[in-house]
C-alpha cells in the first residue's frame, strides 16, 4: 500500500498550500483528502435521493427519477386505474 504521494507541478504545489491554509490551518494532507472526498461524491451519480442520509435510498444506474410515473398524461386526467 502507498504511503506517499510526490507532487511536483509547482502550479498543484501552490493550489495545496493555499487550500490547506484557507480550509485546514496549513494541514496538506487533510485538504487533498478533502478534495478527493468532494470529487467522489460529486461522480457518484444518482446513488442517493436528493444527497440526504447518504445510503437511505438506492436506485440502479440509468434510473430517471425525474420521469413521469405516468406515461400518458391523460391517464391521469381521466383518473381511470391502470393495471401494471
């Protein structure tokens, strides 16, 4: 298992030390766990509803949450049951 991680872009260097001042009181390593704490829950996807009580709810890849349950939109104007 890695323990250390060398970074040797200056631009990178500089971007840990401002962040790690800004966010951590200087610590680097916690303000790069931080940023790749955000970039995995940002790629996530829709695993959990409206990001709420993280594992509560689960939905499998390709779900459209957003879609309409009917799929007609008389159906729901003619409030008429419709068998599944």
């Amino acid at each position: 298992m890695v323990t250390a991680v060398t970074i040797n872009r200056p631009d990178v260097v500089a971007l840990i030390e401002v962040a790690a001042q800004r966010l951590t009181g200087g610590n680097k390593t916690e303000a790069v766990a931080m940023a790749v704490r955000h970039l995995l829950e940002q790629t996530a996807g829709p695993a959990n509803l409206f990001g709420a009580h993280a594992g509560s709810f689960r939905s499998h890849d390709g779900a459209d949450l957003a879609a309409p349950a009917l799929q007609n939109p008389l159906d729901a104007a003619t409030v008429h049951e419709i068998e599944r």
